[in-house]
C-alpha cells in the first residue's frame, strides 16, 4: 500500500472509531437498569456547558449519568485504551504476536499486589492502588527478566511470563483463602474477575496520565520499535541496544498494565487480540498501529461492558469474563493458524 493510500486509509479508521467511541459511549450511558433516552443523556451531558439547554429531567436521572454511569464509560476508555497499547507494544518489541501483558506475567503480578493490599487492609486509595498494582507487575517482570537471563530470547520472556504468572496468581488464591473474610473476599473476586462496576471519577485522574504519558512514549519511540520487530540484528545495526530498549519498553507496559488493573480487575485478552484487529485495519506499522489499538481498545472494552450489563439483566456479568469468553476460542484459533505456519 502506498504511502498516501495509507495515511487515507487511517485517517478513515481514526475517524470512524471517534465517532463509534461517542456512539457506544452513549449507548452505555443511556441503557442499563434505568433506560434513559439517548436524546436526554446527551442533553444531561451537555446542560453544563451549553446555558441555552433547559432541564427537564429529575435530579436523580442527572445522578444516575454523572455519579453512576459516565465514570464508568470513561473508566472502561481508559482500561480498553491502556491494556490495548500495552498490548501492542509487547507484540512489537517482542516479535511475539501472541505477547501481551498477562503473557508476560505483569498482569497477575499487579492483580496479587492489589489484592493483598486489600485483604491487609491497607487503605491505598485512589492515588495509591495504581502505585501498588504498578510495583506488583514491575516486581513480576523483574523476575521474569531475570529467568530469561541474558539470552533475550523471546520465547524465553514468554514462557518466563507465564510461569510467572500463575505463581502469582496462585499467591493470590492463597492470600484469599488464608486470610480473606467474607467483604474481601468479594473485594479479591471482582479483581479477578475484572469489572468497571466500581469506577468512581476518583479513581480516574491516574489512569488517564499514565495513558496520555504512555501516548506520547510510544509516538516519540514508534520508529524505534518497528526497528526492534525487525529483529535485534536490525537494530544493532543502527546502533539500538535491543535489550536495553526492550527492557524499557517492558517496564512502560507494566506501568500501562498494573494502572488499568488497579482500577478494573483483571480483563484478558484485550491487550492479545485488539492489536491484531487494529493491525488489519492500518498495518504493523508502529505510528498508525499504537493509536488505532488505543482507540479500538476503548471502544471494545465500553462494548463489552454494555453487553456484559444487558446479557443478565438486572444482574451483571463481570466484563472480565465476558472478554475470557470471547477471547479464549479466539486464541486457541490464533494458536492452531500459527501451528500450521510453522
């Protein structure tokens, strides 16, 4: 594809997943328990900013958009958005098109984090959580880096993540067990589970910076990364430390990867497939891929959590494992094609 037909052809699918992104938005604030009108929702939004937008909702329709539903639709953009990219440039730098953040153990690794600090009673608080669950998966990717020694075989860092992984994964089986009562119990559970039922604004601002931060990162490194999915020699050649960049790379990744679990659980395989969607949509290159998978990751994750909301009204099904429903045929799909390649 030409380099014009390309740049067309993104500039399309930016616009087309903006406008899908307002669109499902809506709808996830709109339907629920509670059926609003879309119009109303709309209104209710914009009544803030726009003076000339007379009420004529109650209160309570107000709360229910701005107290109940609209964090957790920005909540759910926010998660898609960073376990996506993370997802994205796990698979670049990596060479692995099956790598992504719970593949490398760092996932599970802020999962055990957060959970214990919940079951210690730790009072972590907005700002915290994120903190705890960023040093879990750090730790987590530590020892898998140091499992995989200094061969910087790829295959090694995976194998590595995922033994790594359940280990910890088992600990927090453990921790629950051993220590949990009954309220933390269903603390621990929703983490593992993943879920946005309990995203308030509060818990939003650090998301939101870790992913703008991560934004930029991966718009300053792009070039860097489409060297290092050449492979290391490609990049050695142009007098790239492979192992170095990676490294740095993988520490972005759990910063992206423990933020978002802190504020939603653990929610698989967003950051596996959506980047192989993004990738048919405009390519592997790294400067059209990394936001396309940012954007798609929202919008999938909103999706799915509507649908999660829908599928056992008036009860709720945790997005978590909806996306394992979905995701696990689908990456045993992935796993069988790559067979028959090799």
């Amino acid at each position: 594809m030409k380099r014009g037909e390309a740049g067309l052809r993104g500039g399309i699918v930016y616009i087309g997943l903006l406008v899908a992104l307002v669109v499902i938005g809506g709808l996830a604030v709109s339907l629920g328990s509670v059926q609003l009108p879309l119009g109303q929702v709309w209104r209710i939004v914009l009544e803030p900013v726009v003076p000339w937008i007379e009420p004529d909702w109650s209160p309570a329709r107000a709360a229910i958009v701005f107290d109940s539903r609209m964090p957790r639709v920005v909540g759910g953009m926010l998660v898609g958005a960073a376990l996506a990219l993370s997802g994205a440039v796990a698979q670049l730098v990596t060479g692995n098109p099956l790598a992504d953040p719970y593949l490398l153990g760092v996932s599970e690794g802020a999962g055990f984090a957060v959970s214990l600090t919940i079951v210690l009673g730790i009072g972590a608080g907005a700002v915290g959580l994120p903190v705890v669950a960023f040093l879990g998966g750090l730790v987590a990717l530590l020892t898998v880096l140091a499992v995989s020694g200094r061969s910087g075989s790829v295959t090694t860092l995976v194998l590595g993540g995922l033994a790594v992984g359940q280990v910890a994964f088992a600990m927090t089986s453990f921790v629950l067990h051993a220590f949990g009562t009954g309220d933390q119990a269903k603390q621990v559970l929703f983490w593992i589970s993943g879920g946005l039922g309990a995203v308030r604004w509060e818990s939003l601002p650090v998301p939101a910076a870790v992913l703008a931060l991560g934004l930029i990162t991966a718009a300053a490194s792009g070039r860097w990364m489409n060297v290092l999915h050449s492979g290391d020699d490609a990049a050695a050649a142009l007098g790239i430390n492979a192992r170095v960049f990676r490294t740095f790379c993988l520490v972005a990744i759990s910063l992206l990867a423990g933020t978002a679990v802190s504020v939603a659980g653990g929610i698989v395989f967003v950051g596996l497939l959506v980047p192989h969607a993004a990738t048919f949509l405009v390519g592997s290159e790294a400067h059209r891929l990394l936001p396309v998978s940012a954007l798609l990751g929202a919008v999938f994750l909103v999706l799915a959590d509507l649908v999660a909301r829908l599928v056992v009204a008036p009860g709720e099904l945790p997005v978590g494992v909806l996306t394992a429903l979905v995701g696990g045929p689908v990456f045993l799909v992935m796993l069988r094609r790559r067979r028959r390649i090799a």
